[in-house]
C-alpha cells in the first residue's frame, strides 16, 4: 500500500507537470481528470494501509473502488490523443 501511494503521488506530479507545458484544451481537460483520480488513488491507499490489519475486507473494498477512476483516466488520455 505504501509503494501504492508512493507511485499515485509520483504519477500526479508527473501530469502537473504535463499540464503546465499543455495548450490541447482536449488533453488539458484529460489532464485534470487523471490528477484529481491519482490524489484519490494516493489518498485511498494511505487510508488502506491503516486499515489493512483492522478490517482487511474494508480494505479490499477501497482498493477495488481506485481502479475504475484509473481506468478513466487512462481511458481519457486515450480519447485526448
């Protein structure tokens, strides 16, 4: 769960950073899709650490929730081009 958190966080700075050098309104708007999933993705496995040894199942449950808000994000870079 930590490396998780640690990737999302690398991630989002990546696409900041992407968007600073961006003028596609199309991409920007992909853009801004994919940071605000990747800091609930970064935030989700944070908290899922700390739930991991009280209430694994909870935990499962959070992790499984990340994966469609990447899967669009991804989804809508694709669609940007």
């Amino acid at each position: 769960m930590k490396l998780g958190a640690l990737i999302a966080k690398a991630t989002l700075t990546i696409y900041n950073e992407i968007i600073k050098k961006t003028s596609s309104p199309q991409l920007l708007k992909a853009l801004n899709y994919c940071v605000e999933a990747y800091k609930y993705a970064s935030l989700s496995f944070e908290m899922v650490f700390s739930k991991l040894v009280e209430d694994p199942q909870t935990a499962n449950y959070d992790v499984t929730v990340m994966d469609p808000e990447i899967t669009n994000c991804e989804k809508e870079l694709l669609d940007a081009k």
